[in-house]
C-alpha cells in the first residue's frame, strides 16, 4: 500500500513536469490550404522593364578623338549599346484604391512596371514613393472596375521565435507559390541602421521579393526581402522587413512621397565591457555619443561627446543599434526626453526632434562629420578615414554614402599581408558594426588586453563583402 502510494505521487508529480511544456505548446496547423486560398488573390506579380548598358558592342574601337570615331558615330542607332531587361518580383495590395507595395530593388531604375494580378489582369503602375533605407517602395495602380482584394498589417511585435508564418510570391516566374516555415528569429540587423527583420526557414527565392509573410491569422507581419545564401537558392535563411517597420515607412510615403524620418544630430559606438567599467556603468546598456552634430537638435539640448545614452521617449536604449530606429520612427518636431549618464549621474534632457531627410539634403550630416579626418595604425601598416563624396567617386562606390574607408595600406606591412587594401570599407570589426573611427581603436586595444593577436574585420570591396583576419601583434 505504501509503495503503491509513493507510485502514485510519483506518477503525478512525473505528468506535471510536463504541463508547462504543453501548454505553451501550439498544434501546427493540418492544412495552410484555406489561408493561401483566402490571401492569393491580394498577391501580385511584378514585371518590370529597365535600360541597362550592353557591355557587348559589334562597333569597333577607337582612340577618343580619331577621325573614325565621328565617321561610325553617324551609323550608330541612338540606344545602341543599351538593352531593355525584365524582371520579376512580388508585392500585395493594401487597399482597395490601387495602393501596393513591394521591394525598392524590385523597381528601382524601372522605366516600366506592371502590376499582375492572380487572374492574369494587368495595369500600369507609377511610383508613390520609394525608401532604400528600408527597401520599401509603394507603388499606386487604376484598377478601374475592378474589385481589388486588400491586406492587412498585423503587429510583428507580437510574433515569436517558432511561430508559423507562410509566404506567397513569384519565385523564379511561378506566380502564386505558397511556402510555410517558422521565424527563426526576430529583430536581425544585415547592415543598414534601420534594420528590423524577421529571420524565417519559409523557402524563399530570386522572384520573392516584395511579397508577403503572413502569420497564421491572415495579416502581413513581413515583407520577404534577402536570403542568405551562396548558391543562389533557398537554404532556409530568408529574411522579411518587420511590418511594423514597412507600415511606418508606407503609410509616410503615400502622405509625403517619401520619408520623414525624425533625426537626433549624433554619432554613436557600441558600449564595451572596459568602456562601462571606465564610465562606472553597471552594464553596457545604452549609445555611447562619439560626437553631436552643431546645431543640430541633440546639440542644442545640450547633449555632449562622452554622454551614454539610455532612454529615448521612454525606451531603453539597451545597444547602439536600437537608437537610430527609435529615433526615426518618432515624429518631425516632436519634444522627446532623453536620459543620459554623464559623470557618474543621470540626468534628463528635453530634444526637440528634426528631420534626416532635410538634414542629408542640406549635407549637414557629412559636413559635421570631421573631413579628411583620419586615423593611423603604424605597427598593423594601414590607415583609415570618414567616407566622403570624393572617395565616392574615386572608388565607384554604390552601396555606401558614409562609413569608414581604408585611405592607405603599407606593402608587405601586417595590413597588407593579412589582404587589407585601399578603397575598402570596413564594415564590422569583431562584433560591432563601424559607424566611426574610434570603433576599430577600441576593437584592437581590447584585443590587445585579451591578448588575441589577430582581429576579424568585415570589409566591403568592389560591392562584395568578405571576412579579414588583421594580424596585430
């Protein structure tokens, strides 16, 4: 009787070690078949018509200035040399009255774009607006009479890391494909400042772009954008623009055609382990402030190179990387409190935000950002400068319009020899993305102090990025 007791206690105390894993558990679903059923037809295809230039030319080649260069010019068609490319892409609509949105690399430089719907009707679509930062672009067709079948946002706040998602796209030109996976992982940063994607194994491809992640209610919570991959084909890392993110920047560009993006007027580096003991920090939650643009709004609240930013309109600020996102996502002209440590106290601040698009129109940014300032690394052999339009155009850089850039390499130097070289940007070192010098100084004396006697650099060259490991010692 005693031990058919202690049996018993066991047996129950055994089944509850398992409630909680049950009940935080949810079913997958047996079917996707209703959902993709009920959402296609709000999912378009993207056909688009650009004019590039045709490196293969039948006419022959002269010295500039020859004789015959004038003599052939006279037979040669106005566009020859050019040719017109398609390409496909995805997006869906978000309201009855035309509105779609898609990817900005899917139409940029387009001369013609074509919406297509699911029963193969298709209209002329203009540019509403267009945000590369984001990659979002909103585009506005006439559908006449016809009844067009809309979307809705939902907030990627609330989804999960192993929630069910399902995409539905154009991939390699088979329109209406449905694919279904998990987020693998939310919030992931692949290089630009604003960066909010949700990481999915829902197979996405080369045709995918622009189009849909719904979760399992219907609504949008992403905009499939980028896979990683090095064969070209779904390896189940897909990443998709957090709706959150895309309906700020939609909703902005169909009220402005474009982006107003509230702007702080600050440099910011990453908070080390050794920066938060020299501070007296109790962790390195927060931006430390490099420098603060003159006059600009961080400048006028008084906020000062030294200063750790904490909060920002009553978010914490717990890396350097979530500022610039919560800095823009708040509106033009609005008065913000922002917390700073400075000197071992905390004190509070009242900003009144400005806007980043006028900023970098009127070339405040870049003029703020100390030109032809530079740093040099003797004993590595390498030096290093803020990007600016001159080195622009000498390198014939496309992907970048400010970072860091490697002015000077030594030959047969510790730089040199690990593969670093002139008009490289540096992208990453270590853990921390560069924004400014004084990124890749800390990053080598704490190597330094760890005594490692290499240090990994992400560098881009020639539009291609690629990993370098810097001999310092």
């Amino acid at each position: 009787m005693i031990l058919n007791d202690k049996l018993k206690i066991f047996l129950i105390t055994f089944s509850l070690m398992f409630l909680p894993i049950c009940g935080y558990a949810k079913k997958a679903p047996d079917s996707f078949a209703n959902l993709a059923e009920i959402l296609s037809p709000s999912v378009v295809n993207i056909s688009t018509t650009t004019l590039i230039e045709d490196r293969k030319n039948n006419m022959p080649a002269f010295p500039p200035g020859s004789p015959f260069e004038e003599f052939f010019k006279q037979f040669q068609e106005p566009n020859q040399g050019k040719r017109r490319a398609q390409s496909l892409g995805s997006g869906f609509i978000i309201d009855k009255e035309g509105y779609v949105i898609t990817n900005n690399h899917v139409i940029e430089n387009a001369e013609k774009i074509m919406v297509i719907l699911h029963d193969d009707k298709s209209f002329e679509a203009e540019v509403v607006g267009k945000d590369p930062k984001t990659d979002v672009a909103l585009l506005k067709i006439n559908p006449k009479n016809t009844n067009l079948k809309a979307v809705k946002f939902g907030n990627s706040n609330d989804l999960r890391v192993g929630d069910w998602v399902m995409a539905i796209g154009n991939p390699f030109g088979f329109g209406g494909t449905v694919t279904a996976g998990i987020v693998s992982a939310r919030g992931r940063s692949i290089g630009g400042s604003y960066d909010d994607y949700i990481q999915t194994d829902a197979s996405i491809n080369k045709g995918n772009s622009g189009g849909p992640l719904f979760d399992m209610k219907g609504n949008v919570v992403g905009i499939n954008t980028a896979i990683f991959s090095q064969s070209g084909g779904s390896v189940g890392i897909g990443f998709a623009v957090s709706s959150n993110l895309a309906k700020q920047v939609s909703d902005q560009l169909r009220k402005y055609g474009r982006t107003k993006r509230g702007w702080l007027g600050v440099l910011i580096q990453q908070i080390t382990k050794e920066i938060a003991d020299t501070l007296g920090l109790k962790n390195t939650d927060g931006a430390l402030v490099s420098s603060a643009t003159e006059n600009g709004p961080a400048f006028k609240a008084g906020i000062k190179s030294g200063d750790i930013i904490l909060k920002f309109n009553g978010t914490r600020i717990k890396n350097m990387n979530e500022l610039p996102k919560v800095v823009a996502g708040t509106p033009v002209g609005k008065s913000v409190k922002v917390e700073i440590w400075r000197e071992g106290k905390i004190k509070t601040l009242i900003v009144k935000l400005g806007e980043l698009e006028l900023a970098e129109n009127n070339n405040i940014i870049d003029n703020n950002r100390t030109k032809n300032q530079t740093k040099s690394f003797p004993k590595i052999g390498f030096e290093i400068k803020q990007l600016d339009n001159e080195d622009i155009k000498k390198y014939k850089i496309k992907e970048f319009t400010r970072g860091i850039i490697i002015s000077d390499v030594k030959k047969n130097s510790k730089a040199f020899n690990s593969g670093l070289r002139e008009g490289m940007l540096i992208v990453r070192v270590g853990q921390s993305e560069v924004s400014d010098l004084n990124v890749i100084s800390n990053a080598i004396e704490k190597a330094k102090k760890q005594k490692r006697n290499a240090l990994l650099m992400l560098v881009n060259f020639r539009g291609s990025n690629r990993f370098v490991a810097v001999e310092i010692f």
